[in-house]
C-alpha cells in the first residue's frame, strides 16, 4: 500500500526538517512504511550536509538531540546561507 500524503510530510520533517515537494510526494509514495522511507532520507545528501551537521553540534555543545524548532531553525539558517553562496543543498 502506498504512503499517504500526511506520512510523507512526517517521514520528511523527521529526517529532513521540511515538508516534500509536490514532485518528491509522487516520486516517494511507492514506500511501504514511513520507517522505510525515513530509513531511506538519512542516505540522501540533504541530510548529510545539512541536517546532520546541526544535529552533531546539538549534540557536541549542548550534550542533546536538537528539538523540533531548533533543528527546524538551524538547518533552514544553513540552508540560507549556502543559497546565498550560491550553493544549493
């Protein structure tokens, strides 16, 4: 059975601290469990570089797993700056 529109948001909130594109909604809804594609975010390159940085430093200066609204922050100030760079992550 394919994922819902609701649990491919949650998958992609979870492991990358956005909601799925229109594209990504269609190209993503073929998972059978929203673990199974969570499992399958934290490969991609956005968590690698942008995502996963933020979550090491949480867990490096403050001794925790970053909350929902500073990982939510941190990662779109990331996300910012490297678009201003001209990079896209």
């Amino acid at each position: 059975m394919a994922l819902t529109h609701s649990a491919i948001h949650n998958a992609f909130r979870t492991a990358l601290a956005r909601d799925a594109s229109e594209a990504e909604l269609a190209n993503y809804a073929h998972f059978e469990s929203s673990a199974e594609l969570t499992s399958a975010l934290y490969l991609e390159p956005e968590y690698a570089t942008s995502v996963l940085p933020v979550a090491r430093l949480y867990s490096a200066t403050l001794g925790r797993d970053p909350d929902a609204g500073g990982l939510n922050f941190f990662v779109d100030a990331v996300r910012d700056i490297a678009l201003e760079k001209g990079q896209e992550i």
